[in-house]
C-alpha cells in the first residue's frame, strides 16, 4: 500500500517547533548565550550560582569544618540554596584539602542505622559486614588508625531520617575527627533536634542560616547565570540585558527573593520573550505563564428574620 501525500510538512512542524527552536537559537545568539542560563538541572561550577551572598558565613562554615567541629547546621526555608551549597561543599573540600573526605546524604536514602554506617565505610573504602556493633567497631577503628584525616558528612534533610539513624549519629558525633553537616527547614531541624535528639543539638557550634536575595542580590544572581551561559568565569561589565529594571524589580518581588523562584520566572519569561519574538524582557512578561489565582464567591448572609434577631439579643443579654 502506498502512502498517501497530502502536500503538508508532517512531524513536528506542524505544532511551530522548529520556527520556535529557530527563533531561540537567534535569541541565545545575540546575548552570546550557549544554554539557558536559568536551568537548575545542570551541575553548578560555583554556589554563587544559585546563593550569591552571605560569603562570610559560607567561609566561617568551611573554616569550621577544617577545624574538625562536631556538628554544624544549614537551614533555610524551600528553595535558598541549602542543598546546593552543601552537595558543592561536599565535591570541592577534598580537592582543597587532602586530609578531608566528604561524603553527601540525602535523608531519604537513608532507612537504618546499618545502611549509614555501611554508606560511611564505603566512603572510607573499608569492607562493610556483619551487625550493627561490628560495624560501629571498625568504623571507630578507622578513627584511630588515620588520626590525619577527616570525614566530613552531609545529611541533606536531616528531619527526614529515621529516629534510630539520628541517635547513631548523636553517638558518632562524639568520635574525633568526623564533622556532621546537617541541613534542613529550620523550624522542623529544631523540632526534629529537641523532640528525638536534643543532645545532639547541645553539640552545635554553629548554625548557617540561608536569606533570602535583596533586589541587588537577584540582579547579581541573574549577573552571574548569563556570565557563565556566555563561558565566563566572571561578568565583563554590568549590563542586564535582555531584562529592563522593572523586569527585574517585577522578579524580585514576585520571588519573595528566594532563589529557586528567581531562577524559574527569568526562564519562563525567557521562553514568553522566544514565543513573542522579542528581543528584550520587559516587566509584564515576568509572571505572565503562571494561572492567576481564581477568586472564591462567597454566598451572601442570608438576613435573618426580626424574631430570629430579637431571640440572639435576649441569648447575648442572658449570658453576660
């Protein structure tokens, strides 16, 4: 059987993809862009990628953990970067430091006292094996035969683990020369700390506490992002552009300054400018893909009758 031509371009054409990718290609061409800057998938060279500030407390936590402290804490509310700041932390201490190995945890994968520690001996390339207790036994042998070296451990929302795996890590905090990063929502890591292991938190020496952007930290922010899509490792010059100021004014307020939310409207405006065939981003682009929010009717009071109100008078008179 032969196919049937209908004339038309078939595929993807059809639904204006390629006039799309066209169009995008000569919008990342005339900002010197070779990806979207915005992307929050791809591996990040440098935590100022996604928190540009708050450099002194970032130094004082790593000064810390090269002294060996116990336990140190980083918290803030969902999307200000904590994760991001420790998984960076956790890849470039060693290569500064060849005392220090580091290793990086999330909570979730994490089910048993027995699934820590053997995730800590992989780490340390010794043989995992055995219970609980002959487990603990060679890890604590490991302390005493490196006394040089240093572990340094990221639990990546710590609230999230097992009670049994907290009170293990309250015991291993004691051991010398291991270092506890835990990060999480500051409220529920408090809550999560007094209520299961409040002697874990009397180990605190520090805690980072991650704020949200001013306006002058967003533009440094989005500064940075088209300074690296560019392939360089610092900005040349300050400008801006494709985003006006009141763009960025618009961004800075619809984020609430928290970076996660900054990244996601300056890509979505992005791709609003792409579809519109504009080579600036002005303001009313920034929010634009997102569905206002639907006003709920409320039903009118229905009056009640002059008896009705005369009898809840009494009722107020009565019971005063």
């Amino acid at each position: 059987m032969q196919a049937v031509r209908t004339g038309r371009k078939g595929g993807l054409e059809d639904f204006g993809i390629d006039s799309f990718e066209r169009r995008k290609a000569a919008f990342f061409r005339r900002w010197g862009w070779k990806f979207l800057p915005f992307s929050q998938t791809d591996p990040l060279p440098h935590p100022k990628l996604m928190v540009p500030h708050q450099t002194e407390e970032v130094m004082k936590l790593v000064d810390l953990i090269r002294e060996g402290d116990l336990v140190t804490f980083v918290v803030s509310d969902l999307g200000m970067g904590k994760t991001t700041l420790c998984r960076y932390l956790s890849e470039v201490l060693p290569l500064r430091d060849p005392n220090l190995l580091t290793v990086f945890i999330p909570a979730q994968s994490i089910q048993t006292p027995e699934q820590m520690l053997r995730v800590l001996l992989s780490r340390l390339e010794m043989e995992a094996g055995g219970d609980l207790t002959e487990e603990f036994e060679k890890f604590y042998r490991w302390h005493q035969s490196y006394p040089e070296s240093k572990l340094v451990v990221f639990v990546d929302e710590f609230p999230e683990l097992d009670v049994k795996v907290a009170e293990m890590i309250r015991a291993l905090a004691d051991l010398r020369n291991i270092s506890w990063v835990l990060n999480g929502r500051k409220d529920q890591i408090l809550a999560y700390l007094q209520e299961h292991v409040p002697s874990l938190l009397s180990r605190k020496r520090y805690m980072l506490e991650m704020k949200p952007l001013s306006l002058e930290e967003v533009q440094e922010l989005i500064l940075l992002r088209m300074a690296w899509a560019r392939g360089e490792s610092q900005p040349r010059g300050n400008s801006l552009l494709p985003f006006t100021p009141a763009s960025l004014r618009r961004i800075h307020r619809l984020s609430g300054g928290v970076p996660r939310e900054v990244l996601k409207l300056a890509s979505e405006a992005v791709y609003s400018a792409i579809e519109k065939n504009l080579s600036r981003i002005p303001a009313s682009l920034i929010g634009a893909r997102r569905k206002p929010r639907k006003r709920v009717r409320r039903r009118p009071r229905r009056k009640r009758s002059r008896r009705k109100r005369r009898a809840a008078k009494k009722r107020r008179f009565f019971w005063r």
